[in-house]
C-alpha cells in the first residue's frame, strides 16, 4: 500500500514537473514570437537615418518625422539616387529605424519641454473663441488627443534612447535646419 501511494506521489510530482517544462517552454516560445523586432535599433542604423535625412534634406526640403513622409523620401530617393538602398534600407526597414529612432529621440525631450507644449496647448485652447461650445469641445478633444500620442510616441521611444543619445544634437540640428 505504502509503495502504491508513494508511486501516486511520484507520479503526481513528475506530471506537475511535466507541467512547468511544458508551461516554460510555452512561455519561451511565446517570448520568442512575440518579441518585438522593432527593439532591434542600433547605433549604425540610426546614425545612417541622420546622415541619410541631412544628405536628402536639401533636394526633399524640410523633414517632419510622419510616417507618410519617410515613405515618400524613401520612393523619392529611390527613383533619384537611391541612397537609402544603397544604405542596406528597404522601405519597410527604412520606416522602422526612421521611427525607432525618433521615438528614441523624443524619449530624450525633457520633461520641462512637454510641459511647455502642454502649457502652450493649454493657452491655446483659451484662444478658441471664434468657435461655438461643440466645435469647441471637439478642437480641445482633438489637441488632447494628439498630445497623447505624442505621449505615447515618447513612451515607446524609451527603450531607444540610449541608442540615440549620442546623435541627438545631430538630430536637433537637422531638425532646426528643416526649420527654417
């Protein structure tokens, strides 16, 4: 008797060990498919992206980060000196550094400027008087919505930032001279 229940203990531990393999398992495969590819900047992608944008910049004039203007320099380029390509970028590859690496960028905005764009939203939405209250009410949802994405945008470039951190004031500077 006593062998049959310390066999059903065996058992029992060798299915529940079972288990946990098969839920690590589960749980590596998981972290393995769903790991994001867009975490995958480096240094040499992004510093391309900034010498690439300071080298177009002249012929496509000001750059703005949107994702409809990286794809238009990109078909831009391609149809004239090719650049991009010639850099290893394809069109979706070229999307995602441009992006990761402005995400990263606006990650190392102070906070003291968010809160002067917030404030200057802010101020902005007292100037709205010209408005009736619903038309109002959706400029001031609009504004709010689009400084949460701003939001996020500079969320998500957190785990960029240090990648970025060394071009930065590049990066402003091509920024400022889109500027003007």
């Amino acid at each position: 008797m006593l062998s049959i229940i310390c066999a059903r203990k065996h058992g029992a531990a060798s299915a529940r060990r079972g288990k946990r393999r098969l839920l690590s398992a589960a749980l590596c495969a998981c972290f393995l498919f769903t790991a994001d590819p867009a975490a995958a900047l480096t240094r040499e992608e992004a510093a391309k992206v900034a010498e690439l944008i300071a080298a177009l910049q002249p012929a496509f004039s000001s750059f703005a980060y949107d994702e409809e203007i990286v794809g238009d320099w990109f078909e831009r380029d391609a149809a004239g000196r090719g650049l991009i390509r010639a850099a290893g970028f394809t069109a979706e590859s070229w999307k995602t550094a441009v992006g990761e690496t402005f995400r990263g960028l606006a990650a190392l905005e102070p906070q003291s400027e968010i809160d002067a764009i917030r404030a200057k939203l802010d101020a902005g939405a007292s100037g709205l008087v010209a408005l009736n209250a619903a038309q109002k009410a959706e400029a001031l949802q609009a504004l709010r919505a689009e400084f949460a994405r701003m939001l996020a945008f500079r969320t998500e470039g957190a785990r960029f930032a240090d990648i970025v951190r060394p071009l930065a004031p590049r990066l402003k500077a091509i920024l400022d001279n889109s500027s003007d």
